[in-house]
C-alpha cells in the first residue's frame, strides 16, 4: 500500500481520514440507494396491486388487503419474479385473461410512475 512509503506521520494520518471519510460516503450513499429502491418497488407494487385488484372484481377493504399481499411477496426473493408469479397466479385462478406481456408491461408503466413521484422526473 502506498502508506507504507510515506514516512510523515501527519501526512499518513491526512490520507487515511479522507480515505475514512470517502467510505463512510460511499456507504452512506448506498444505504439511500438501496432505501430509495425499496420505496420504489413497494410503491410499484402497491400500484400493481391496485391495478390486478380492479381486474380481480375487488373491492373495498379486499383492495388494501390484496395490496399489501402484493406488496409482502415481494419480500420471498430478489427480482420481481415473486411478484409476477403471485398475481399470475391470481389472474389464473379467477380466469382471467391477461398475457405475461401485459402484465409485464403493467409492471413497468407502474415503476416508471413510482420513480416519476419519488424521484422526480427530472432524475430518471
């Protein structure tokens, strides 16, 4: 490491408190990021959810609750796929007639829209 040929100690310790502070950065900003994502994705669901709810014949307090079923299955696995596959599922077992397409292109009209109110337009 470059600090083993630097033989000022003030200098040593100048370089390893901006290398601290740019981690804690670093760290920092990714924590944002990541709780940033998880209020995206809940959101998108939420509005998924709202969406298959009204396609289900829910209504009511049926709404609220298939929503935050939606929102809670996409807590079993990383992706998306968890929440596909739950309402896939729904829609299959009502018989209703929607393709993996649409509900796929649901799905990102319903993420676009989430980043659109959290972070703005302007920053997508």
């Amino acid at each position: 490491m470059i600090l083993n040929y630097i033989s000022n100690e003030s200098i040593k310790y100048t370089l390893m408190k901006k290398l601290d502070d740019r981690k804690k950065g670093f760290e920092g900003k990714f924590a944002r990021d990541q709780e940033l994502e998880f209020k995206i994705l809940a959101r998108r669901n939420k509005y998924l959810g709202v969406w298959a709810a009204e396609k289900l014949g829910l209504s009511g307090k049926s709404v609220e609750e298939y929503c935050a079923e939606v929102v809670k299955s996409d807590l079993e696995e990383d992706g998306d796929m968890d929440v596909f596959r739950k309402v896939r599922k729904d829609f299959d077992d009502k018989g209703i007639a929607i393709t993996d397409d649409e509900l796929r292109q649901n799905m990102d009209q319903f993420l676009l829209q989430a980043k659109e109110e959290i972070i703005g337009k302007d920053n997508i």
